[in-house]
C-alpha cells in the first residue's frame, strides 16, 4: 500500500473515524496510559500513533508555509531555479512538466519526475533552546528554465525521523503541487536606425596675397595672387606710394590699379593671378621717380565673400626697386 499525506491507513493500523480521533485526543489530555491500554486491534489508536500524526501534520504546516518559489511565481529562461523549504525531517524536492509525473495512485505509476528530483541540501536554522532543530533544505535545478513553459513541483518528507515517530512505521507526506512559469527571454533592445552625421561645416575662409614676380623698368609689370581657402568672390586692388629718403610717403595715384575682380570656385579654394603691365603716361611717371630715387610700395588689398557669406580680407605690401 502506498503511502501519502491523505492516507491515513499505515499510520493508525486500522480505519479511524473523525469522532474516534476527537475522543483519543480529549482522553490523551486524561493521561496516556488510559489510552496506551486500549489494543489497535480492537479499533482504538495508541498515543504514540497520535503524538507521531500531530507531529507530522505540523511539520507539513510549517513546510507549506516556508516553501519558494510561490505559487504562480516566475523566473527567467536560462537562469538556475532554486526550491526552498523549511521542515524538521530531511525534504526531497521534485520537479516535472506535468502534474500527472509528480502524483501517484493506487492503480497508477509512481511519480517520475521528468525535469529532476532529489534531497536537498539542509542549513540548521536557529530556534529557542530546547526546541527540535528546524532546518532550511534548498535544491537547485539547471532543468527546470531550460525553456519558456510551466512547470510542477513539490517537496516530501519522510517523518520516520520525527521526534514523535521514533519506532513507528513511516509514512511520506507530500505538499501540494506548486507551479512556476518560465519566462522567455526579453527581446534585446532595438537598436536606434542610423543616423547620417551632420554635415561637416567648412573650414574658416582666409585670403592672401603673395607677390611672383620681381619689378623692372624693362618689363614693367607688377604680378600677384590672391589665395582663397575656399570658394570665394570679390576684389582686389593697390594703390601706390614713393618713398624718399627722410620723407614722407607721396601718393602716385596714377600708377594705382583699380579694382579687379576675384572669382575662385572650387570648393577647397585656389589661386587666382593678377598682372598689371605700365604702358604710355603710367610708364613715364615711374620711369620718373624711379631715376630720381624714389621707391614704389605697392599696398595691395583684397576683400572675398565666401559661399556661406562670410567675409575675408587681407592687405601686402611690397617695395620694389629697380
């Protein structure tokens, strides 16, 4: 016959009914050796039966209570699932995906539990002095979040160990099968769509000038370049001074350039060449100053837009002599 917390046959040695229970438990409180006189055999439960099914039915009390996960609870898929519970006697823990691998009949299979079953591990728990030890049994299990499902569990105990117990048939009690759902695994986050970077602001536009070429009554023509950083337009021009010793600087208007304009396209910039060639009344008045010792300072400027609208400039001087 097999044995379960709701058969009570291995335990009494017979059918007890609840009224016959009521009357033992009221003559144990008389004295138990009223009680231990009266023979199983005609019916009757000794104390030491009853001392061992109070003591048995409060460890399942206090083992349903500590028990963990709770009911219903849930844990992660891939991760390790620990059962808990607290009891006086040594706990088994079961685990299966079905209620049916955890329960047995009378005409039916013993429990076989798919997922896995075994003792657990125990962790003496304090108490008040004098009081039976308790313990907390904890069984770790790599099978059961294997998967997103549901599964099945209990723990049993033995009470044959059981202070009351002591000497009698044993008898396993088994606690309700608890559930515990496993979840999947959460979606990793979605990852943001790329963005196109900003577009890259040009470099700060500047303007030079640099002179090429040196000056020559035989050629006389004075040449420059403009430098751009970038595309840019507007103009350039010079204007012209004689310098003598211990004087001051004299306007030659007459050999000024008046504004040319300056167009540099491409993006990254470039150069861009002026040439201005003295010919007719220009050329005698710096065949003039020249003979005369005078030297001519070219005071070039330049001022170039760029494509966003902003605004460069830059001013040379050079003294050419002959």
């Amino acid at each position: 016959m097999k044995s379960s917390t709701r058969k009570l046959v291995s335990c009494y040695h017979g059918s007890v009914t609840l009224a016959v229970v009521a009357s033992l438990v009221v003559l144990g409180g008389l004295g138990s050796a009223v009680i231990g006189s009266v023979s199983p055999a005609q019916g009757y439960v000794s104390a030491p039966y009853l001392i061992c099914f109070g003591d048995s039915q409060s460890n399942l009390r206090g083992l349903e209570g500590s028990l963990a996960p709770a009911e219903g609870a849930t844990a992660q898929v891939g991760t390790l699932v620990t059962f808990t519970g607290g009891s006086g006697a040594s706990l088994k823990f079961a685990v299966a995906s079905s209620p049916a691998l955890l329960s047995s009949s009378d005409i039916g299979p013993d429990p076989s539990p798919d997922i896995g079953s075994g003792p657990g591990s125990a962790q003496q728990q304090p108490g008040p002095p004098g009081s039976p030890p308790t313990y907390t049994y904890t069984f770790t299990s790599t099978r059961a979040a294997i998967a997103p499902r549901t599964v099945y569990w209990d723990a049993s105990f033995s009470n044959a160990t059981l202070a009351g117990c002591e000497g009698l048939a044993p008898t396993t009690y088994t606690t309700p099968i608890r559930t515990l759902t496993i979840l999947p695994a959460p979606s990793p986050p979605t990852a943001p769509p790329p963005t196109s970077p900003p577009p890259a602001e040009p470099p700060p536009l500047q303007v030079s000038i640099r002179m090429t070429s040196s000056f020559h009554l035989a050629h006389p023509t004075v040449t420059y370049r403009i430098h751009c950083t970038a595309s840019c337009s507007g103009g350039t021009s010079y204007q012209v001074f004689v310098l003598r010793h211990h004087a001051k600087a004299v306007r030659a208007s007459k050999l000024d350039l008046g504004r040319e304009s300056v167009s540099i396209i491409p993006a990254t910039g470039g150069d861009e060449q002026f040439t201005h060639n003295y010919s007719g009344n220009s050329l005698q008045t710096l065949r003039t100053i020249v003979r005369t010792g005078g030297i001519l300072e070219f005071r070039i400027t330049a001022k170039v837009t760029g494509a966003l609208g902003n605004v460069a400039r830059a001013q040379h001087i050079a003294q050419l002599r002959t």
